[in-house]
C-alpha cells in the first residue's frame, strides 16, 4: 500500500511539473541590458487574453488579423510614425517593414515586444508609458502586416 501511494505522489507531482512548464510565461529582456523586463510599468489595460496567450507562447496572435493591424496603424500613427515614418521606412529611427532591424531581436515577436516595452539605443524610450501591452501587440500586427521583406528571413511567420 504505501508503494502505491509513493507512486501514485511521485506521478502526481510529474503532472503537476509537466502543467507548470506548459503554462510557465517567457521571461522578457531589456534590448540593451539583458535584465528582466517589469511588466509592473505596464499602462493599465493591457492584461487581455490574448497578452496572456503572448506570454505564453511568445507569438503575437494579432499576426494576420486584419482588425488588430489596422487598430494597430491607428496607434502607430499617433505614437511611432513620427520617427519611423507612415509607411515605417524610417526617419529619425530605423525602417520597420524591411530585412534590416537594428536589434536583430525585432525578428521574432518577443524580440520586438521587448524593444518596445523597455526601449532601446537614440530616442526610442520604453513605450510602457504610452501604450498597454495590448496596444503593443497591435502595432507589432501592423508592423508585420506591412512588411516587403523576404518572407524566409520572417521569423515571426515560422
């Protein structure tokens, strides 16, 4: 009897691990520094399903929703468009719709989110302050919706 429940605890506590890794959140890094990300910052708003769904898997799942791109280009148009251009080919900051990131992290949608949330090099300060991490998501939608780059160098579509 005691055999079986050892058993019986020792599969338990494996299910347990097992649900624990498979709902365990990507840790997010600053671009510069490599340090955890305080997500505590965040403008309220946005801890909807799908930024939760975001911390999971690190995939935007706004990618390719075409009303979650163009809410996202109403957004960029007000906060990002200034330095990066309409079209986000680059003015004061880099293009955002080609091959070349400066961070080569903005190839895959964590990488990007970071960028955004906490800022990185220049005048690209920690965007946590004007935007929800919700916001964030729909303008990476539209970043990725706009993009004229080679599609096998699109990491965010792998």
């Amino acid at each position: 009897m005691k055999l079986k429940t050892f058993f019986n605890g020792v599969a338990l506590t494996l299910s347990l691990a097992t649900v624990s890794a498979v709902q365990a959140d990507i840790t997010l890094r600053h671009a510069l520094t490599g340090e955890t990300l305080d997500l505590s910052f965040a403008k309220k708003g946005g801890n909807t399903d799908k930024f939760k769904q975001f911390m999971q898997t690190g995939k935007n799942p706004y990618n390719g929703d075409a009303e979650a791109a163009k809410k996202g280009e109403s957004l960029y148009m007000t906060g990002c468009s200034g330095c990066h251009g309409h079209e986000a080919e680059g003015k004061l900051g880099p293009g955002l719709a080609d091959d070349y990131w400066t961070y080569p992290r903005g190839l895959t949608d964590q990488g990007l989110f970071e960028i955004l949330f906490g800022g990185a090099n220049g005048m690209m300060g920690p965007q946590y302050v004007n935007f929800s991490t919700d916001d964030m998501l729909h303008i990476m939608a539209f970043l990725r919706s706009i993009y004229k780059g080679d599609p096998k160098k699109a990491e965010w579509l792998k």
